[in-house]
C-alpha cells in the first residue's frame, strides 16, 4: 500500500511539473506574442503618418527571431528526472528498470537544455557587447 502511495505521489509531482512548465511556456509565448503585435501596430501608425518607425522596433523585432535560452526546459526537465529518479528507487519490480531508463532519458535532457541555455546566454551577453 505504501509504495503505491509513494508513486501516486510521484506522479502527481511529475504532472505538476509539466502543468507548471506548460503553463509558463504559454504565459511567455503570449506576452512575446503581445510584444510583438504592439511594435507592428506602432510601425504602421508610423508609416500610415508617413514618418520612418525607430529603428529600435524593428531591432526588437528582429531580437524576437533569436533563439531564447531553454531555461523553463531546463527547469521542467529537471523536475521530471528527479520524480523518475524518486518513482525507480521506490520501486522493486519490473517497472524499476522502467523508471530507470527514463529517469535518465530525462536527465540527460536537461543536462543538455542546461548546456544550451548557458551558450545561448552568453552568446547574448557576447552580441550585445559588441554594440
């Protein structure tokens, strides 16, 4: 009874996790979503006047094509191979081997979100000290 407990658990952890990642991914996807439709409505108010829009929105546009770094990756990845790690140490049957498999899958996901965040952040750092 108590190991059936302790991965119900251990679900339930893993699908607050990918509901938490979900959920942020699509907070940022609509606030860029957003950013993005209010620097086209202010470049065509410009245009429509008849006057050259900043060139600083068109930067910002153009800024929003670049790859961000994959923290909430890093973050959601991280918490579901740690609840697989959780779920095989709490099991002894067949599914151990299972649970190991993924745990590992996971984690070298994140390890590898993790890497591609760090690059990326310094490459943005790097780019905009150039300027």
């Amino acid at each position: 009874m108590d190991h059936s407990l302790s991965q119900g658990a251990v679900a339930a952890l893993i699908l607050v996790a990918i509901t938490i990642g979900m959920m942020g991914q699509a907070f940022v996807s609509l606030l860029e979503h957003n950013r993005r439709k209010m620097a086209l409505e202010v470049i065509k108010a410009a245009l429509e006047a008849g006057k050259d829009p900043p060139p600083q929105l068109y930067e910002q546009l153009s800024k929003a094509d670049e790859g961000k770094a994959p923290w909430t990756e890093v973050v959601l990845f991280t918490a579901l191979s740690v609840g697989f790690w959780i779920a095989a140490t709490q099991s002894a049957d067949e599914k151990h081997m299972a649970f190991m498999v993924v745990a590992a899958t996971m984690t070298v996901a994140a390890l590898g979100c993790l890497v591609m965040a760090i690059l990326r952040s310094r490459r943005g750092r790097t780019s905009d000290e150039g300027r």
